[in-house]
C-alpha cells in the first residue's frame, strides 16, 4: 500500500472543523432471525456453530419462501429506540435496498427506508473526565444482516485473494441501525467522542439484554463518518465511512487518521472522495473501498411480502416502563457507591467489568476486593490464555474466595492458587482449598515448631533481635514460610518470633 499522507492533528484542528457521523449496527440476540425460524448466530447458544448450518430458504431468498416478521426483535427494537430517546412510530414499513453482493442470495436486504421504527432521539455520552455530551440520534431502524465472506490467501483481504467463501449462517440475523445527525463540537476530542459514542450505544445494548453486544464478534459494528470543513465555511465537507471498525481503541484511531489524511489533501488543493473506506487494524491505516452510494442507486421500494408494523401506544408503554437505568446515570451512581477514585472506576469500565464487578458486590465482597481480583489476576490469566474474563469465573466463586481471606483462611498467595483451581474446574473456592489442602496453618503449635527449626538453623538471629534488629525477623519469616509452602500467616509468625525473643 503507497504511504499516505497525513497532517500533524493539532495542525490540522487548525485548518479545518471535523464533523462526525456515525452508523452503529446492533445484532439482536433473538433466538430466531429476523425473517425466518433459522437458529440465529448472534444468540451466545448458537455463535459457533459450523458454517451454512443455520439457514432457511427465506434466508436465502429460494422460490416461494416468504418473510414473517419476528415479534421479539420488534419489541427489542422499540425499546432500543426508547432508551434512545427517540419517539416510536405508529405505523412504519420495511423496504427492499437493492444491490448485488456475494454474501446477499437475493441480491436485495430487507430493510426500512423513510418509515423507520424510531426517530429523533439523543444519547448522552461521557468523556474520559466526565464531561457529558449529547449526540444526536436521526433515527433508529430495523433490517436483516447479510451473510459473512471469507477471503482466502495469504492477507485474508479481498485484494490478492486466491479465492473466497461465503457464510450464510449470519444472513437474516436482526439488527438495528442507529444513525446519527451531523455531530459539531467535537473539535481535538473527536475521537474520543467517537469512543464514548460507541461505548454508550454498547452499554445501552447489554442494560436492555437484546445484544451479546461484543465488537470482537460482530454483534456490535460501527461505520464512522468524517468530514472536514475550513474555519468559518457553513457548507459541509464531503465525508468518508470508515468499515470493519472492531474495537474501542479502533475507533479513536480511524477517526484521528481520517481527519489528519483528509486535512493533508484538502490543503494540498486536492478534494475528497465520498467514499466508504476500511480500517486496517494491523497498520493504523484507511483504504479506499468502493465509491459511497446514495439512496437513490438503491431502488428502494416498500417490501410486498410484508405488512406494516404497527405498534400499539399500549405495547410502547409498557416497554418504557421496565426500561433500565441509563448506563451514564448507572456508572456515576455506581461509582460513588463504591468509593472508586476516577482512575479506579476507569480501569473497571475499560476492562468491561462493571457488571461482574457489580454482581461481586452484591454478592458478598466488599468494592475495593471485587475490583482488584477482577481487573488485577483474573484479568491477567484471561490475557494470558486469550479468553474474556468474565468466562473465567463467577462472581459468586470470587465473593467466596475473598471471604475466605477475610477469615484468615487464605492469604493473597494462596487465594491465587485457589482462583487457579477454579478456573481449571476443580470446583467452588471451598472445594479447592480442601482438595489441595492450602488453607492457612492456624495451629501456633505447629508454627512454633517451625520457628525453632529455622532460629536452630540460624542461631545468630534471635541475638540480633534481642538486640534490637527487628528486621533480622524477615530471615526467619521466610524460613518458616518456605517450610509451610507459603501455608502460614507472615504476620502472625513476626508476633510468635518476637514473643520467643522477650521470653
């Protein structure tokens, strides 16, 4: 790929006014897809089932099939739109967006056009440092994904494959599109806008329980819009969409790189293409895709297989009334409860641990103890072995095990090696420590015994105690601990050792 240039970013807030836009597609977890009664992919029971495996003919638009719409996925949709702050329309018709690609059997997807099911909305987003922003929400609406193509060769990009493949397990899976307005004021914070737009619509998402909601998998794609316009110019640049943005940490880095590539060109003279682009995760670049189409190349036209939605003012209601608390007012309500400093709060949040954070406390285990084993050692072992942390272990097991060091029964290091065991399926905390006997020696006993081992073995030391070397206790500390396996408590052994030194 030819090396672009880019313009120094603060040179380039200078010069030009970003504009943003974003489109955020939200697969639905239903238990069927959006049009037919084929398993659907995005629901966690059926993600890894083997390729072209959960189809039906209306998937694939075969002869004689015909679509029914999927009653869940339109009360997801509805109270999506309401957590939105959108108004939900009364009546509102799905329409057939033409155009041919592979992974599309029909060469049409069913989607809405001008009659979506919610519109006019806001979100409410949170910067790093608690500044609360306002993005505008055009509206929300629903279609069918299509299905997933696998390019084959050496980059597994479609430039220089050998050939490709395509999955049609994903095609009909129910999404909701969500497409903002023209976002202004972002100014040097657009990308963490985009960030914190992303992470917003991602919350909302799990709060309401319609979306596994992972950008790693697919269930939660985002395609970002930016423009730039010269200082002081009321007419608006024109813009690229940026696909196949994966990740938080994408995201700030797709907008940055569009807005110091399109600064480069705009000042050297030359004009943007209205394009959509892709991000390369690999390289920190955009490239080009294929030229940006208008509503009008595809031929958009009401669907004649199905009927209006019309949702009763009754349903709408209903659905307000057990909406959940939004996360921004959830997050700020939390933290305080907990005590966490910004920082604290913010190493939780990154980690996507509020949840299980939150189940730890409720329960049993105090704020401070919930967030240090979820984001310090079960945090690494999910790093090291390249799984979610959350898959590791309940937060039940991790209220369990931090009750038994509260009781003396564990120290840290011993509860590391029981959270192991857990996690290798040896059972509950409880189980594990009895299984491997490494509950803590409480018997004075037994640990005096092993001091005067060590002091036999080292008789200058209690001299040098007597003497007022205190610290010379940490040899012998260490002795005993090395000879219980770590299975004593350092503190109560300094008390016995000083005990034998004023006798």
């Amino acid at each position: 790929m030819a090396a672009v240039k880019l313009m120094d970013y603060d040179k380039a807030l200078e010069l030009f006014e970003p504009v943003l836009g974003f489109e955020v597609h939200v697969e639905l977890n239903t238990r069927t897809k959006m049009f037919s009664d084929a398993p659907n992919p995005a629901n966690e029971e059926y993600h890894s089932a083997e390729p072209n495996t959960l189809i039906a003919p209306v998937d694939l638009g075969l002869p004689g099939s015909l679509p029914v719409v999927n009653a869940t996925a339109i009360r997801s949709s509805i109270s999506l739109g309401l957590m939105l702050g959108c108004s939900i329309a009364e009546s509102c018709r799905f329409a057939r967006k033409n155009y041919f690609y592979p992974d599309m059997g029909k060469n049409y997807q069913i989607s809405q056009y001008d009659e979506p099911i919610a519109y006019e909305g806001s979100v409410e987003i949170e910067l790093e440092d608690g500044t609360l922003v306002s993005i505008p929400v055009e509206r929300a609406h629903m279609e069918e994904d299509a299905g997933k193509l696998t390019h084959m060769g050496s980059t597994g990009r479609i430039q220089g494959a050998e050939y490709s493949l395509v999955d049609y397990n994903r095609a009909g899976v129910p999404l909701v599109e969500i497409v903002t307005k023209p976002i202004f004021g972002a100014e040097h914070r657009a990308p963490e806008y985009a960030k914190a737009y992303i992470e917003a619509i991602r919350d909302i998402a799990k709060a309401l329980g319609i979306s596994e909601a992972r950008l790693e998998r697919g269930n939660l794609r985002c395609d970002a819009n930016v423009s730039l316009r010269p200082r002081g110019q009321e007419k608006l640049g024109t813009r690229t969409e940026t696909k196949n943005v994966n990740s938080m940490r994408s995201v700030e880095r797709a907008v940055r790189y569009e807005i110091q590539r399109q600064a480069a060109i705009l000042a050297d003279g030359g004009t943007i293409t209205q394009e959509t682009r892709h991000w390369h995760e690999d390289t920190g670049v955009t490239s080009p895709g294929r030229p940006k189409s208008d509503a009008d190349d595809y031929r958009y036209f009401p669907e004649p297989d199905l009927v209006p939605v019309q949702p009763s003012r009754e349903l709408v209601e209903e659905l307000r009334a057990v909406l959940p608390e939004q996360p921004v007012a959830r997050r700020r309500r939390l933290k305080a409860e907990w005590g966490f400093t910004d920082q604290e709060y913010q190493d939780v949040r990154n980690g996507g641990l509020v949840e299980v954070v939150e189940a730890t406390v409720a329960a049993g285990a105090s704020p401070a103890s919930a967030r240090k084993w979820w984001t310090g050692e079960i945090t690494r072992i999910a790093n090291a072995t390249e799984r979610e942390a959350t898959d590791l272990v309940t937060p039940a097991d991790v209220a369990a095990l931090q009750e038994l060091v509260d009781a003396g029964t564990l120290t840290d290091k011993l509860a590391r090696q029981v959270l192991e065991g857990v996690i290798a399926g040896e059972g509950t905390p409880q189980e594990v420590v009895d299984a491997r006997g490494l509950a803590v020696v409480s018997d004075d006993g037994a640990l005096i015994a092993a001091i005067d081992e060590a002091l036999a073995a080292q008789p200058d030391v209690m001299a040098k105690i007597k003497n007022g070397k205190v610290q010379a206790a940490g040899a012998i500390i260490g002795a005993v601990m090395k000879a219980m396996r770590g299975q004593a408590d350092a503190a109560r052994v300094g008390e016995l050792i000083l005990e034998r030194a004023a006798q």
